[in-house]
C-alpha cells in the first residue's frame, strides 16, 4: 500500500468516526449539544482536524442525513420485501411502518435528514444520491397503487408528507403513540390500496 493510499484510508476512517461520534452525541443529548470542540474532545482529535474534514457542524449534520438515508432506503426495501408475497396492501403497511419506526428509533438522524439544515438540496438536480435513493425505495413500492391518472412521484410525496406529519406529531406528543397502527392502517385504508 503506497503512502497515498494509507493517508486516504486514514482520513476516511476519522471522517466515519467523526460522523458517528456526532451522530451519537446527538442521540443522547440532541443536536444542540454537537459542537466542534466537543466532538474534537470525544474523539480525540483537534478542532482543525475536524474542520479538514467538514467546514462546521452543517456539515456534519449533513454527513449524518445521507448515512440516515441510505439507512433508512435498506429499511423501507426490507420491510416491503419481507411482505411483498402478501399483496401490495401487506407491502405499503409494512412500509408505512418501517418509515415511522426509523423515524421513532433514530430521531436525531431523522433530524438531520429533515429537520435541520444539513446543506443537502431536496428535489433538485444536484440533489445527492441517497436522498434520491430513499424517496425511490418508496417509490418504487408506490408506483403501481398511485391509481390511473395520478403521477406516481406525487402520490409518493404525499404518502410520504402524510407519514412524515405522523411521526412528527408522535414525537412531539401532539398524538398518541398507542393510536399509531390504527393511524397506519386509516392511511393505507383511505388511500385504497387494496
């Protein structure tokens, strides 16, 4: 291995330990807690060295969005898949659920993708491939239930606000957790997938 290439598997190996140190420190404290010096403190690395990887928290929030995202694309594919023999009704439940779960278990991630400007653009050209990969994993199980004359990347975008509106108010306990597979199945029941 030439000296190039050690420097380079080095520097990504601290870039994925300063992502996941944030992306920690976020999970038990919040976001508010993240700071440079701070992460600078826990993975023992000096703040200029932070900031030869990432220009400031924005940065590393956005980091944390993308991982987030490619996390939560496998989640969606999983859980349509496992239920995929069952009929595309079972498949848009289980999505539906798999998206509020990522959504409840990972908050400060879910944070980051949506919540908190990260630097990410949404719905655009230069929108990076892991945002578009998981608007596609719902997508791509939406498309065929869209219905006749309904564009299926805008039924996916509402199905997706919907969804996003549930687990925004759920954690906000502006609704009740208890109520949230009633929730689920009225979504997927009013939406007439069948």
């Amino acid at each position: 291995m030439s000296a190039q290439e050690r420097k380079e598997r080095e520097r990504a190996v601290r870039e994925r330990l300063i992502v996941a140190t944030a992306r920690e420190l976020a999970e038990d404290q919040g976001w508010d807690a993240v700071t440079t010096r701070r992460l600078a403190e826990r993975i023992e690395y000096s703040q200029p060295v932070l900031y030869s990887h990432f220009r400031g928290k924005r940065e590393i929030i956005g980091a944390v969005a993308l991982e987030g995202a490619t996390e939560m694309a496998a989640a969606l594919r999983a859980a349509a898949s496992a239920s995929a023999s069952e009929g595309a009704r079972s498949r848009i439940t289980a999505l539906a659920r798999a998206y509020l779960d990522f959504a409840e278990r990972h908050p400060a991630v879910y944070d980051a993708m949506f919540r908190l400007d990260g630097g990410l653009a949404f719905a655009h050209e230069d929108t990076p491939e892991p945002l578009k990969d998981a608007f596609a994993a719902l997508l791509e199980n939406l498309d065929e239930v869209a219905g006749d004359g309904v564009h299926p990347g805008l039924f996916t975008e509402v199905f997706w606000a919907a969804l996003h509106g549930l687990a925004g108010l759920t954690r906000a306990r502006r609704l009740p957790p208890e109520d949230t597979e009633r929730r689920v199945e009225l979504l997927v029941d009013r939406l007439a997938i069948v």
